[in-house]
C-alpha cells in the first residue's frame, strides 16, 4: 500500500479519490459472496412474513458496504500515514520489500488459524439459508453490520497481502476474489449441511464411552 499526492493534489480529493476506488473494488470483490447470503435473507424475510422485503435487503446490503467503507478510511488514513514517514526516513522505502513479503506471510499463516475458522462459521450461520439464519427484520442495518464484520474478519489476511502488494494490482484481486468467494460457499454450505441427528447421537456416545473408559476410579463422569 503506496500513496503518493501529485502536484496541486489536496488531501481531501486525494482521500475521496483512494474511497471511491476503494469501494469499487469492494463491490466487486464482495458481490459474488455476498448476493447469495442477500438472497437467502431476502427469502427468509419474506417466509417470515415480513412486508418490504426488497427494502429491508437493500438496507442490509447498504450496512454491509457502510462498515467496508469505514475500513477504508481506516486504510487510507494508514497508507497515508505511513507515505508520509517515508518521506522523512528514506530508509523506510528501501525496506517496503522486506515489509511486503512479511506480511504475505503472516497472511497465509492467518488462513489456517482456529479465528480464522470461527469467523467463516459466523459468516455462515448469518447468511446460511432457512432454519440455520436467525432473522431478523426489525433490524436489517444490524444484521449487515454483522455480516459485514465477519467478513472483514474473515478475509483479513488475503486482502492484507492485497494491500500490500498493490490493490490495484489486478491479477492480486482476482486471486483474492476467487478465494474469498470459495470460503464463504464452503463455510455457508457447511453450515446449511450440519451432521445428522444419528451421527451427533454416535458422536456423543463415542465420547461418553471415551471419557467413561479413561476416567480414574475417583471421578466420576457427568450426564447429559
């Protein structure tokens, strides 16, 4: 993430200049994972009965986008911070490389971390259809809000590295896009899938059958 201002540039169009790309890339980088959970919204506000369905999905989808453009002013006022540090410690530009490659690192060790995990169920849970969506109509800005920071959460880590190699860079965006979009269709189809009623039940009596076999003499084991 590299700002520069050219000539006669005040901070105010260059900021509104950086939002306005930053958004654009937003849709069309969170369009493809977040049409389907609006979708299923939509129709699970609708089976509840509840009028203006249409309306109460926009007003989601406009929550949703509201918290990514606060993520963006967040961005911007970063990358500006950190140009202007450059300027006055050139040393700091000669070590951006280094910078970059440490934080695709640490990006990818974030994709295989339990939080990482966590967040792409809530995502799930959220935007999974029927019985498995808590709805909530009366409150549409919360629940996109909700969507909105699982998903920040979720995909933290790839566009972290989209940031720093260069958000602009299209081939970058692609990749990150294709790959948010899989985890998300993962996490919802996992959720809207859970295990059946006879494999919960032989799970839990594997475990009570375990902890039984392992206890010590002195303990004893706990019923559910």
């Amino acid at each position: 993430m590299h700002m520069q201002m050219s000539a006669g540039t005040t901070s105010l169009t260059a900021a509104s200049s950086f939002l306005g790309t930053w958004m654009l890339m937003t849709v069309a980088m969170m369009s493809p994972s977040l049409a389907p959970a609006l979708w299923r919204y939509n129709r699970a506000v609708r089976g509840a009965g509840a009028l203006c369905a249409n309306r109460l999905t926009t007003m989601v989808a406009a929550a949703y986008f509201a918290v990514w453009s606060c993520i963006g002013v967040a961005v911007y006022a970063l990358g500006a911070a950190l140009a202007a540090a450059e300027r006055q410690l050139p040393a700091l530009a000669q070590a951006r490389p280094l910078v970059v490659a440490f934080i695709v690192v640490i990006a990818g060790v974030l994709q295989f971390t339990g939080w990482k995990a966590g967040q792409l169920s809530c995502w799930g849970e959220l935007s999974a259809p029927c019985g498995a969506m808590v709805v909530d109509a009366a409150g549409p800005w919360r629940h996109g809000q909700k969507l909105a920071a699982h998903c920040v959460c979720s995909c933290a880590g790839p566009m972290a590295a989209l940031l720093a190699v260069g958000m602009m860079d299209l081939r970058t965006m692609a990749v990150v896009t294709v790959l948010i979009t899989v985890e998300r269709f993962a996490s919802t189809e996992a959720t809207s899938h859970p295990p059946s009623a006879n494999a919960r039940r032989t799970s839990r009596n594997t475990l009570r059958v375990m902890s039984s076999a392992s206890a010590a003499p002195a303990c004893s084991t706990s019923r559910t």
